[in-house]
C-alpha cells in the first residue's frame, strides 16, 4: 500500500530522519514510538507530503494525500468556523456528500459551536470525525489519545479496530502503550531520526519492558523520595 524509501529529513545542517525504509499494507495497522523528538511527527508529515525530503514516498495510489487523513497531534481549526462547518469543508474537500452529520457526531461535540473555543481533545474528536467521514484509504493518527478523556479513548480505539476490519491502514503514534497493544499489528520503535526496531504482536511485551527499562532506568532513585 505505502512504500517508504531512504526516506531522510534535514532542518538546516541538523538531520531529523536518517535513511528511513518502511511498508505499510492493507488492513493493517501500525505503530510507532518513541520519545519527544525522535521524529515521529516529522515522519508523519513527510508521509502526508506536508515536508520536503529526501528519499520516497510511494503508494498505489495516484495522490496518496486524495486518499489520506490525517490527525495531527495539535490540529489546526480556522477561526469563526463551527464545528459542523469544519466537517463539511473536509467532506466536500473529498468531493463527498453526508446528510444528518449531527447523527454521525458520536463524540457529541457542540457543532453549532466555533470550533477553535473547543479543547485539545475536543479539536482531535472533531478532526477525527472529518476524517472518518472522508472516507479515507489511509489514516495516520499522530498522538490520537493524548488529551481526550477516557471514554473517548475506548472509543477511538474501537474506531481503529473497525478501520482494520475494513481493510484501511493505519499508522498511529501514542505515548500509551497499551492502546497500541491493543490495536497494532506491528510496533516501530524509532531513536534519533531511525527506525531501530521493529517488533510483531507476540513481542509487544517484551518491547514495552525494554522501553521501561531503557527510558527509567536509574532516574526515580535519583531523586532519593523517602
């Protein structure tokens, strides 16, 4: 579905992705981790043809950016636009046409509201709902449950699982282990600009333990809490 080669990203002199080389299929979905500023997001961008870069970006579609939605970690909402609005604008950018979107709000955000007075987490909900209303071949979900309340997160999760079921790919970051347990078929772990580690289902377990023993290490004994 997505073929990703030498894929690397400079900032100046200062290089953030370094000779990344993934494949992403149909009806999988997967995740990446790793800590602030690894490059997850510039990964993500230049995926989204958001980033110029060096390397390959190649699917099997003829614009993959036709086909793709994406949820960025912190969405950008136009101002004096309601949340309905918002929604319409991403549909129509996809040539689609959705009546009743109010039946179809199953985070019941307030619609009629500007969508830039909405939180963090109600901007996610709100990007997530235009995107699934897209109806998009290809999602990248960077940072889907950082800020959105915990009965959202259940829900979002089922989302991802539905998605799967209809054979779209995912790719997904999250600080949250466990909801990537939960929903991957495959776990990157990325460090410094490169993918160091790719990891399946039955070592979910023993990457999490890794990354707890890597990240933790000594640090809380360090604070000497008595």
């Amino acid at each position: 579905m997505i073929n990703i080669e030498n894929l690397s990203k400079y900032y100046g002199k200062k290089q953030v992705l370094n000779s990344i080389n993934l494949e992403f299929k149909k009806g999988k979905t997967y995740g990446i981790v790793g800590e602030n500023g690894a490059g997850k997001t510039t990964l993500f961008r230049c995926i989204a043809g958001l980033e110029k870069h060096q390397g390959k970006v190649s699917s099997l579609f003829n614009e993959l950016k036709d086909h793709l939605g994406f949820l960025q970690t912190e969405p950008f909402i136009f101002s004096k636009i309601t949340g309905k609005e918002y929604i319409q604008l991403l549909i129509k950018a996809r040539s689609q046409k959705i009546s009743n979107i109010e039946e179809r709000n199953i985070f019941d955000l307030p619609l009629n509201q500007y969508a830039s007075t909405y939180s963090t987490g109600m901007k996610k909900k709100l990007v997530l709902t235009a995107i699934l209303l897209q109806n998009n071949d290809v999602f990248i979900l960077d940072e889907p449950f950082n800020g959105v309340d915990i009965q959202s997160n259940i829900v979002i999760t089922e989302i991802i699982k539905k998605l799967k079921k209809l054979e779209k790919t995912v790719i997904i970051s999250s600080h949250i282990f466990s909801t990537l347990a939960d929903t991957c078929d495959e776990i990157y772990l990325l460090q410094h600009g490169e993918i160091i580690r790719r990891v399946k289902q039955p070592d979910f377990n023993n990457l999490e333990t890794e990354m707890k023993a890597f990240t933790v290490g000594k640090r809380i004994e360090k604070l000497n809490l008595k």
